[in-house]
C-alpha cells in the first residue's frame, strides 16, 4: 500500500512492514535471536537500496558476516529517516 511522504510516493510492501515491525518489537523487548552468516554485502545493499528507490553505487566490502534480517531492518530504518527528515530536492 502506497503513502505519501513529503509529496514522494513511496510503496513499502505489506509483508515487509510486517517483518520491520517484528523485528523492532523483537529488539525493543530484547527477545531477538541474531544468526549472521556470510552475506554478499555489496549485493544486498545495492538491492536494499533499489528496492527503496535510491540508485548510485556503494562502497562496501563484497562480504561480511552479518544478521541479514537485523541488516534489512537498520538499512530499511535509515533510509526511511533519510527520506523523512532530508530537505525536498
């Protein structure tokens, strides 16, 4: 379901707004149990950013052990604050 932002249409889908809830309500009430594996990280940011609608090339290692789950909520998080809190262009 499409929302507004600051005149921007941005389209999160539902099962993923699900997921980042769960994932912070897990957090927040310390009851997160983290697995990291090893994680093609430059792939799985270029994807995370593109799945938000931002392109550019990143700057990463090509692999690091990480919580790909953790990782998609941060990633997901900060590009939502970025968004909402950036001066419109």
């Amino acid at each position: 379901m499409p929302w507004a932002n600051r005149g921007r249409l941005t389209c999160m889908p539902l099962a993923r707004r699900c997921l980042t809830r769960e994932v912070f309500l897990q957090v927040q009430e310390r009851t997160y149990e983290s697995t990291a594996v090893e994680t093609e990280l430059r792939v799985f940011l270029e994807r995370q950013l593109q799945a938000h609608g931002a392109l550019g090339a990143v700057d990463a290692v090509e692999r690091a052990i990480v919580d790909p789950v953790l990782l998609q909520f941060l990633v997901s998080e900060a590009i939502s604050n970025a968004t909402k809190y950036s001066e419109p262009s």
